[in-house]
C-alpha cells in the first residue's frame, strides 16, 4: 500500500527528476522507492531479495513467478543482479565434494 506523502525539492530538482523518469518510462514515485530501497536495502522484490541472499533460489523462482532456475537468472542478469554469495558452510561443503571427486593431486 502506498502512503500520500508531500515532500518539498528544489525546484531545478524536481524538473531534472521528472525528466529522467520521462526518459527512462518510469515515474517520480517508482525513482524515489528505488532510491529509498537502495540505500535501506529494504526491498520486496522477490530477485533484490534472492540476490541479497534473502530468499532462497526455491522461493525467488516461486515468487517472481519464472518457471524455473534457469529463467531466473536470465532475468537477474538482465537486470545487472549480482548473484548472491555463498555461506562460508555451502562454500566449505562444496570444496570438500569437489576434492573428493577430483582427488587432492
């Protein structure tokens, strides 16, 4: 839900702000949540969150309604998405697989 909310900018700000959101198909709303969530890292964007590590890969393809995986993370490079970092135990854990698959040459 969106709460009605004055703010006051100068006015040269406002101009430039409602050009940019002219030229880039977006609104002063849409520019000012997107400013807000990246400098809170608030966010209910089922991919911000998958790549904050927030979600689980399970729940970002349920919530963002792709088919599967793969289709997520077409859409997150699209969107310049950074894929989230493992834990330092999945990162532990899948060298130890790889060095008993692979051998300790």
């Amino acid at each position: 839900m969106l709460i009605r909310t004055p703010i006051y900018l100068p006015e040269h700000l406002l101009a430039k702000a409602k050009s940019y959101a002219l030229a880039h198909d977006t609104t002063l709303t849409a520019l000012i949540i997107e400013q807000i969530e990246t400098i809170t890292g608030v966010t209910d964007e089922p991919m911000v969150m998958f790549s904050r590590g927030l979600l689980t890969k399970e729940q970002a393809v349920e919530c963002s309604g792709f088919r599967d995986y793969a289709e997520l993370l077409v859409a997150m490079g699209d969107a310049d998405l950074p894929l989230p970092a493992l834990s330092e135990s999945v990162a532990d854990e899948q060298v130890k697989i790889f060095t008993e698959l692979w051998g300790n040459e």
